[in-house]
C-alpha cells in the first residue's frame, strides 16, 4: 500500500468516526421525536410519577419531527442558495 493510498484510507476512517460521534451527540438531544427525546419522556414519567398518555407523546413527537424537517429543509435551501449566488 501506498503512502498516498494509505492516508486517504485513515482519512476516510477519521471522517466516518467524526460523523458517527456527531450523529449519536445530535441523536442524544433531548428533543422530541428524537432518541433524547424519547429518554426525557420517560424520565418525565418517573419524576413526576404520572404516565403521560400516548396521544399526547405522539402529537409531540409529530410536531417536533415537523419542525425539524422544516428547519432541515430552510437551511439547505440556504446552502444551495449560497452555492448558486457564488
């Protein structure tokens, strides 16, 4: 193998870590709809010693998805916008 061959492979290798750090970070965030979010309903649930009913949780969860997608979709116009306007 190659010198050059070898540093695109750990390259390759440090860049897959960083985006797999990065997602679990992201995935964690205690907002709905997401991993944390799932984590902070259930730790509702135990501090307050009441079980919050499943419509409720799902509404949350619809309107939280809808808002990331939303804010998603802004900012890669945003991007394409940038990348046109240059």
């Amino acid at each position: 193998m190659t010198v050059v061959s070898q540093s695109d492979v750990q390259g390759a290798l440090l860049f897959m870590s960083i985006v797999s750090v990065n997602l679990a970070f992201v995935n964690s965030l205690p907002l709905p709809s997401l991993d944390g979010g799932q984590i902070a309903f259930v730790l509702a649930e135990v501090v307050g010693r009441k079980k919050i009913q499943q419509r409720t949780v799902e509404e949350i969860n619809a309107y939280a998805l809808l808002l990331l997608l939303a804010l998603t979709g802004w900012t890669s116009a945003g991007d394409i916008k940038n990348l046109i306007v240059k």
